[in-house]
C-alpha cells in the first residue's frame, strides 16, 4: 500500500539517538530516520554512498582534513570510501538513504553498530 | 568535493516547472528537484522505484484506483509499475530520488519528456 509518510510523526514515535530507523525502501536503498547528538565514531562505507537530509537542527560532517556544516533544509552526501564522523552539538533530525545492509558505524563495528535496524 | 546542498538555494535557481534538475547522485541514483504546477501526465517506471518528497506545498500523488495526499514534510514512494499521476493545485517543490537515467515521464515519452534533465 503506497501511502503518505510523514517525518514528523516519525520522529515523534522514537526517542532513541544514533539508532537509525528503516521508514521506507527506494529501489536497493533504505530511507531511513536517526537522531543524533554529540560525535559518532569515525568510519566509512566501503561500498555504499550515504546522504543525510536534515529536517531539524544542524550537524557538522567531519572529514579528515575539513568540516562541512550541513544545516536545516540542507543535505549531504558522503561518497564511499571516504572516512566521516557525524557530530551534533543538539539534537538533530537526519533523514538517510544508503544502500540496503549499510551498517550506521560502517567500517568501524562495535558497539554502536545497530545491526538490524527497527523498521517505523 | 563534498558540500552541503542547501535545498531552498537550489529551488530559488530555476522557474521552469515539470523541469527535474539533478543536484546529486548516490549510489546509482540521482538526487533531483522539481518544481511542479497542475496535472502531469499518467505514466509509470518499468524498473524504478520513484521517491517524492515535498519541501514546499502540497501535492496529490494519483494512482488508478485511489489518491493520495503529500503534504509538506511528507514522502511518497511510488513502486515500480505503478501507474501514476502527480497533481498540484499550486506550485509545489519536490525532492526526487530514483536510479540514473529516469525519464520524467516514464512509460509516457512525450512532449513533456525531459530527455537530458539539466545539473545545478
């Protein structure tokens, strides 16, 4: 059934940060939801491109020789291979879209790894 | 190089409606935007998956059997095969995600088909 998928109800639903939820799927992507604060853990995809969407707040992208901030209406997109660590001094809202089986922390497993994201 | 896009930026850049433009690709998908205004044309994707997120406005997304509202803040995925026709009532800005290559108008090559969508 195609419906009408609201972010903002989405976001209401969870509380939990840096655990990616699956709210649709695209072709072989997921569209995903988080919600992060403070810095994640640096890594990267081998394989998989990442963008980030933010609908509320603003994060920085740190790359290994610069900083992106990416504010509110503003996307990004990491390309594969490149090392990146997300960092949100608050909370922010971040819609995704990365290939089906993209683990949140990438190269980098272990505890913050969410190996099988809620679906919303 | 990997920078922010800001989405309001990009839509202020063009005029023209039911004009895709590409502002990105991820993975093997482009990253479009869309300014569209009144009824399109009935079509559908042989082997795409079509995503329409609405930044601005509001749109309904019709299928042959049904309707479905998109308002602001909202997305639709509309699967492969589908048979289906977007409407707006007023200007509404979209935010589109599906594999490279996909024509506009799909199944319905036209006068309306933008063969070769310009890049922001």
């Amino acid at each position: 059934m195609t419906v009408a998928i609201n972010l903002a109800s989405k976001f209401a639903s969870f509380e939990a940060q840096w655990t990616p939820k699956i709210i649709g799927e695209v072709n072989d992507c997921d569209v995903k939801v988080a919600k992060l604060n403070g810095a994640f853990v640096w890594h990267h995809h081998d394989e998989a491109d990442e963008l980030f969407l933010v609908v509320r707040g603003r994060m920085t992208m740190r790359f290994r020789d610069r900083s992106v901030e990416v504010g509110e209406g503003e996307l990004i997109i990491v390309p594969r291979g490149v090392e990146h660590l997300p960092v949100a001094e608050d909370e922010v809202h971040v819609l995704l879209f990365e290939p089906k089986g993209t683990l949140n922390t990438g190269s980098a497993r272990g505890e913050r790894t969410v190996e099988d994201p809620e679906r919303l």
